[in-house]
C-alpha cells in the first residue's frame, strides 16, 4: 500500500502563518525521507487565523524547492473559484520547477458568502456542479496542449518540464465527484474525513461508470486514492487519546464554533466527557469512522481494511493533530507500520 499526507498548514497555538508554513515545509521534507508517495496542500478561505493554507499554487513553488523526490500536488485548488487557463499556467510551471513531480488535484468547494464574493465567485445554488466538469476538462486540455488545430484556444502555451505535465486528478467528497472523475478518465480522490458514509458508493460509482480516457492526460483503467482522517502512537490507548482533538474538532465545526486554536488533548477530552474508546482492530463491514487511531501495526491494519474495501493501493493521510511535533511523530511511526522504504 501506497500512503501520501495532506497538509492543511494549521496556525499552531499562539503562533503565526509564518510558523505555519515553516511546519508544512518541516511535514513535506519529513514525509520526503521516509518515503510517502506524496504531499499534498489544501485550499480553504475565510480561516486564516486557524488555517494558513490558503494559495496551494504558492505554497507548492517553496515546496518544490525544498524537497527532493516526493510528489507534490493541491489537494484541491478550487476550480469554480479561478480560469482553467490560469491553473493550467500555474501547474504547468509548478511542473517546471520540479519536473514530473507535481499533481493537479482539481476539486471544488463553497466558502462563506463573504469570502465567494471576495474571490469573485458566483454561487451556483440550484446547481453547483454545473460547468465542474468542463472546467477540469479544460484545465487538462491546457497542461496537455491538446486543443485542436481549429481551436481558439489552440495557439495558448503552457510552461513546463520534458518529464511533465502535471498529473491530474479529480477529488471530491460525494458520488457526483467521483462520476466526472469515471466519465472524464481521470484519478479519483475521495475526501473520507468529510464524508465517510460516502466513500464506499462514491468508488462503486466511479468504478461502474469508469470510462477509458479520450484527454490526452486521462487514464485507460481506474486509479483511486482515499483520505482518511488518522493519528498513530505508539498504543491504541495513546493513539484514542490524541484522536479526541479530531474528535473535539468535528463537534466544534458542527456547532459552527470556528473561532480559535484546536483544542489540546486535555482540552478535548474534557469537551467530549471523556477519552474515546481506541478504534478497533477490525472494523464491521458498515463502520468507517469519521476518524481513526492506533498503534502502528493496528493503523496500519486499519487502512488495509479501508483500502480493500473500495479496491484502492493508495491512502492519504489527512490529521488533525493538537501540535506539529506530534503529527510528525505519527507520521513517522505509521511509515514503519506500514513498512515503507526511506529514501536517503
């Protein structure tokens, strides 16, 4: 099995998006040497104080400048916000700047209405998937200079690598998501930790209605990947006990509290009434929690089981950890349990 990490750059207590940067490059050349496939960088609005990671676009040019091997992508850029031509320029010269490294995860999501207005976005609310799928199309068709003689768009140039362009990938968090991905020929992502109850019928969609590509970026069989929210330590005990901060978390966004740092494991256990019961080692066939913990061996267990499920070689770890050094350490001990290969 394949495992990658996506970085949210949380604004560490008392500390700045300056501090939070320097963490996700600190997270990136981390995950560089022991050998996750790749890293990946969010876009959110609206949060700063909280989240950092707001231009994936920028924060990947660092990146690239500060890793070696690992690949490197947006996990998404948001594409009802921005022109497909100025994404496709932006990750064609991405690529340039770390050739044949980079991927273009292409997703879409809504903010506040203040923070869609500010971005100059419309809201399309009877239909807000309504030019998604042309819009990834055109990106790829961009990266892969692949308009015909006769088109406008046929004379526009990209910058890149000889080892690219980017790799693209559709990501999404419901069935819709994962039927552009099958119809277009693409990579699918799928966002477990904001839908679990989602994730097995969304890879049943993209499988039944997968279509080999006619984009010159697509793919002839269907690749997927799944995001699971998941912390390890060196027991399932330790390990229930940070998971309460994704817990603590998820109770907060429910109540629309936004406000604020994460809470701490004490903060969070308090909330809850409690320490959470440590995941187990083996799953019922209708449970995928929202988040999941435990010791290497049985998170790396775990996300086998998550994985064979829906018939994916590839997870991607997405935490919420109460501070940056221990999401480097649980990053650490799930590479060993899952047994992957450092790089020197």
């Amino acid at each position: 099995m394949d495992l990658s990490v996506v970085d949210l750059s949380p604004v560490p207590r008392d500390g700045t998006a300056t501090d939070a940067y320097a963490n996700t490059v600190e997270a990136a050349q981390q995950a560089d040497r022991l050998g996750y496939t790749r890293f990946w960088v969010a876009e959110h609005h609206g949060h700063a104080d909280r989240l950092a990671g707001t231009t994936p676009e920028v924060l990947l040019g660092h990146l690239a400048a500060e890793t070696d091997a690992i690949r490197l992508g947006s996990g998404a850029v948001l594409l009802n916000h921005y022109s497909p031509y100025k994404v496709a320029e932006e990750f064609g010269t991405l690529d340039a700047l770390a050739p044949g490294r980079i991927d273009a995860g292409l997703g879409r999501a809504n903010g506040s209405p203040a923070s869609d207005r500010a971005l100059g976005t419309e809201r399309h609310v009877e239909n807000p998937d309504e030019d998604h799928r042309e819009k990834i199309e055109a990106v790829v068709t961009h990266l892969y200079d692949d308009y015909p003689a006769d088109h406008p768009y046929s004379d526009l140039q990209i910058p890149g690598s000889p080892d690219g362009p980017a790799v693209p990938w559709v990501l999404g968090s419901s069935p819709s998501s994962a039927e552009v991905a099958a119809e277009l020929g693409l990579p699918y992502c799928f966002a477990a930790f904001i839908r679990p109850q989602w994730a097995e019928h969304s890879f049943e969609t993209y499988h039944e209605n997968f279509q080999s590509s006619p984009l010159a970026g697509g793919i002839g069989e269907p690749r997927g990947m799944v995001a699971v929210n998941a912390i390890c330590a060196e027991s399932d005990e330790d390990a229930a006990r940070l998971r309460a901060v994704a817990e603590a978390t998820y109770q907060r966004l429910r109540r629309g509290d936004l406000d604020g740092p994460s809470p701490t494991v004490d903060e969070a256990i308090d909330e809850l009434g409690g320490v959470p019961e440590p995941t187990p080692e083996t799953l019922d066939e209708d449970q995928w929690p929202r988040a999941i913990s435990g010791s290497p061996e049985t998170l790396a267990g775990l996300l086998e089981q998550l994985a064979d499920r829906i018939d994916v070689d590839e997870v991607m770890i997405q935490q919420t950890a109460p501070d940056h050094e221990t999401g480097l350490r649980s990053h650490e001990l799930l590479a060993d349990g899952v047994g992957l290969t450092h790089r020197s």
